[in-house]
C-alpha cells in the first residue's frame, strides 16, 4: 500500500498558491484525498463543515448518514455534564460509622465507604497535564484513613463497607464487547472509584530460564487470584504473553513466555468490583495505621430491580443519621471534564453522564443520564431521531450519530455562555490529550479543537478550526468500515482540516 507523503505544509502551501477555494474546488479536493488510499477510497465518509461566523455550510458529504462515532460521543457526554452541573459541581467520599467510636476507640459495626462520583481519588494530576500519573494510586484512600486515626478509633467490630449506591449498578453499557472489562479502556462504572478502578500487572522474567514469571502489581492489593503459567525462556527467544479473564470472574491465567533480561510488560486491568475494591484497599489502610478490623470489605450496591423507575426518581428522603469519620472533597467538575475530553477517558465519560441523570432526575442511572441527554440535546434544536446513544463514552457499538447532528451540538455550544470552558476542554492539536502528536506543524500548532475517536473499523475527528485571519469552522469527520491502517484514514482527515484553514 502507498504510503501518503503530503504534509500539512505541502497542502497549506498548494492552497496558497491557488488562492481561496471554491466550493467546487474544496469538494474536488477533498474528493481526491478521499480517493488518494485503497483505505479511505472504500470507507464510509460523512463530513459536514460551517462557518461559525455566517453559518454558511462550507462542504458536506453524507451529512444526514449515521455512523458509529466512538469517541466522539464524549462530546455531547461533556456538553450536558457541563450545562446541567456547572463546572465548579464538585464531588464527595466520605467515611461514616453508626456511631462514634467508644472510650476506647472501638467502632460498634462496619464503616462505610460512601463514594458520590469522584472520578479522581487516584494519582493523576489536576489540573490536566499531559504525561503518566505519578505517585501514590491509593493516596486519596490513605488521606481517609488517616482522617478515621484522628478520630481516635482504634478498632472496628464490623465490616468496611464499600457503598456506591448514589449511582444504580450498572457496571457496563449495553453494546460494549464482551472483552472491554478486562482492560483499563472498559472498566466497570461505579460511584465509588479508587484508581479508576483498574490496577497494573507488571508481567518481568525470572531469574532464570524455566523460572516462571515474576509479578508485580499496583496499587500492592491482592484482589484477583492469578494463575500464572508464564515461563521464562531464553534471553533473544519471543515474548508472548496471554491474559485472560472471564467475565464477572476474579480468576485471572497468564499463560505464555518471557525471555530473559527482557523489558518486560505492564497489563493495565479493570477491577470486577470497584466498591469492593476500594473497601480492601481502606480496610488495609486502616490496618496500616493500627487500627484493627475484624470483619472483611465487602460492597454495597443499589441494583437495578430494586429501583421502581430508572428514568426518574422522587427526592430522596433524609438518610439515616451517621457519624462522618473522614471526607475528601474533589476539584471542580470542569477539571474532570478537561481530563474526560482530553485523554479520552472512557470510565470518566459514564461517571460524567451519571451524575447529570443523578443531579437532575435524582437517580444515578445509565439510563436516567441519557433521558437528561435527550432533553438537552433538544434545547439545542437537535431531534431525538437524530442520534441513538446507548453509552456516555462512545465503547458501545450501538452509538448512531450523524456529522449535521454534531455540527449542530458544536455550534450550540460555541454560542452558549460556556463557551469558553466548553472549547478549553477539547485536545488542542500540536500541544495536548490526544492530538498532541497531529498538527505539529508550525502553521497548524494550536489552531484545531477537536475531539478523536476510534475503534474497529472507526475513526473520528470532530470541533473546531481557527482559521488564520480569525474566523471560526465547526466540523465532523466521521469514517466507518475502512480496511487498513488507521494511520492512512487519519492522515486524510488531517489534510481536510489543512483545507478549512485557508
């Protein structure tokens, strides 16, 4: 297969030389590209491009067709989080007991662990920098630990109760693949997240040939039982590792061989029960710092039959007066939803939709947050006929939207009073999130909002261009069923956007 050689400042250059295109000119031109690959020649395109400043439609292809968006359901996700909670809603963990402790420090049943929808009690960074989190994955769960300590509460007679019952157990979203919970990408949906909710294998030879493979994991929390049958083999041999988990198992084989001396590999794994996870990893807090607990973490969850409507709930009636040991208040939404957008991050997306559906419908549903989705896409003029969304991230396979629909959210959004927040939440190309490494030439650095998308078969690209002499251009880029590398599908997508910057 040929591979594309056009930079973006061969095509900025060759726009220059021809002056302003024409419609029929931009068409032609973008109908070459397109045809430029076997791989974007047999896919299914959909683009539509306006003008923000005239409203005028500078170019479309397919534009009332739906396709799979993937990622790019992030955007309206981010849209309602965004208009419905405002972007300095914030989130609370707290821990409570029936009572305070005793004279001598003993809590007479469990604590709990009462998670609202914090996506960041983890290592990264806030505010968002590009890079890997660093530090301590479990230090929002030892800063509540250490809160319970100063209490002076010395033993626990009951359980550590994970609760995340603020948000309906609906772990996963209709359409997602069967294998999506095992890696980092799908990992289950819970009001109560520590690490987002995933933890790392760390997969290194042995010490010697024959050995079998030694393993590391963090946050340090025996959770899953592992069954490793991963052998060392000799140093230059081919490392060949296999992992498997069936769902709702917590039974992990590792299988395969490593050789020595070898780099090794990290396995970024979703945890099958976040809120019991989250419980282990206090109950072992507490212990750390002497506290004793004599009962196990286990969850507490609000499953979906014990809800009598999942679109809308009454308000909730008072709870049951507790003692509050310990609480972590998070950093404002509008921090999470740069997170969200930027690095595309799936199990924030879903919490994000949640609490839109919770805060407005006073129930934390999957299916309470897309009935709040309708209604607000419908105060931006856009027909519920005109989308199907199943999912707040853009996993599901199921997600139908069509490149007329997310144009008309991304000028909704460009003349609301958010504005401003709304476009500083989007990869920034040539500087951050997932299109630091497109645009990196100097005439395109900074100039293209937009937000990915990709999966099997599907690629997205949708937002804004900063034309050079000051105007603005809403765009869709939506690809389905192509046959190649990716790579070549991108690479053209880039080109169009070369071509609305003139």
């Amino acid at each position: 297969m040929r591979k594309m050689r056009w930079s973006f400042r061969a095509a900025a250059l060759a726009l220059a030389l021809a002056g302003h295109l024409s419609a029929a000119s931009l068409a032609g031109r973008i109908a070459r590209l397109i045809d430029s690959s076997p791989a974007t020649r047999t896919a299914f395109w959909g683009i539509q491009m306006v003008d923000l400043a005239s409203g005028r439609t500078l170019y479309e292809l397919n534009p009332g067709h739906f396709f799979v968006p993937a990622s790019n359901t992030k955007l309206f996700t981010t849209a309602l989080a965004l208009s419905r909670l405002g972007p300095e809603f914030t989130f609370q963990t707290r821990v409570v007991a029936p009572g305070a402790p005793d004279a001598e420090g003993c809590i007479h049943g469990s604590l709990r662990l009462v998670g609202t929808g914090d996506s960041n009690l983890s290592a990264r960074a806030i505010p968002y920098r590009m890079g890997p989190a660093t530090g301590d994955p479990l230090a929002a769960i030892a800063d509540l630990a250490g809160q319970v300590a100063a209490h002076g509460v010395k033993r626990v007679e009951g359980d550590i109760v994970g609760d995340d019952t603020w948000y309906v157990w609906e772990p996963y979203a209709e359409g997602w693949s069967i294998d999506d919970p095992q890696f980092e990408y799908g990992a289950p949906v819970s009001a109560l997240t520590v690490n987002d909710n995933t933890f790392t294998l760390g997969v290194r030879p042995g010490a010697r040939q024959g050995d079998l493979a030694a393993l590391t994991l963090s946050p340090a929390l025996e959770y899953y039982g592992i069954d490793n049958r991963l052998l060392t083999v000799a140093a230059g041999a081919e490392r060949d590792i296999h992992f498997e988990r069936a769902a709702g198992s917590v039974d992990v084989r590792l299988w395969g061989t490593i050789p020595l001396r070898d780099r090794g590999q990290d396995l970024v794994l979703g945890v099958e029960d976040p809120a019991r996870y989250a419980a282990l990893a206090l109950r072992q807090a507490l212990e750390e710092r002497g506290i004793a607990v004599e009962g196990g973490a286990v969850a507490r969850h609000q499953f979906p039959n014990e809800v009598p409507d999942l679109l809308q709930a009454p308000a909730a009636a008072p709870a049951e007066p507790v003692v509050e040991l310990a609480r972590r208040v998070s950093a404002p939404l509008l921090e999470d939803l740069r997170i969200t957008a930027k690095a595309s991050q799936n199990l924030h997306a879903e919490l994000a939709l949640r609490a839109a559906g919770r805060a407005r419908r006073n129930i934390g549903s999957r299916e309470a947050g897309l009935e709040e989705m309708k209604a607000f896409l419908a105060e931006a003029g856009i027909d519920a006929g005109a989308y199907n969304l199943n999912d707040g991230s853009g996993l599901a396979r199921l997600n139908l939207v069509t490149p007329a629909t997310t144009v008309k959210l991304l000028r909704y959004m460009y003349g609301s009073p958010a504005r401003g927040n709304w476009i500083s939440l989007l990869p920034v190309g040539g500087q951050d999130g997932t299109l630091s490494g497109r645009f990196a030439e100097a005439e395109a650095v900074g100039r293209v909002h937009a937000k990915t998308g990709s999966l099997a078969h599907v690629s997205a690209l949708s937002g804004y261009v900063a034309r050079p002499g000051g105007g603005w251009v809403a765009f869709s880029i939506l690809v389905n069923n192509f046959n190649g590398p990716p790579s070549e599908v991108r690479g053209v997508m880039d080109r169009i956007c070369a071509l609305m910057m003139e």
